[in-house]
C-alpha cells in the first residue's frame, strides 16, 4: 500500500467511527422515548 492509501484509510475510518462514537454519545444523552403500550393495537 501507497502512502497516500494508507493516509485515505485512516480518514475513512475516522470518519466512520467519529460518525458512530458520535451518535452513541447523542443516544446516551437524549434516549428515544419508548412508544406507549397501547392494549388495542389491531
């Protein structure tokens, strides 16, 4: 592998678990509301 490739590598993977780290770190601050059990569903 090229430096260049190696360098596009890391930015990639960067990029995608910067992406991931940062939408668990959203999740954890501001969970999604459970949906109200409704006993009439059908």
């Amino acid at each position: 592998m090229s430096t260049s490739a190696v360098v596009m590598m890391i930015v990639a993977m960067a990029i995608v678990w910067g992406g991931l780290v940062a939408a668990i770190i959203k999740l954890r601050s501001h969970p999604d509301e459970p949906e109200p059990a409704d006993g009439d569903a059908g």
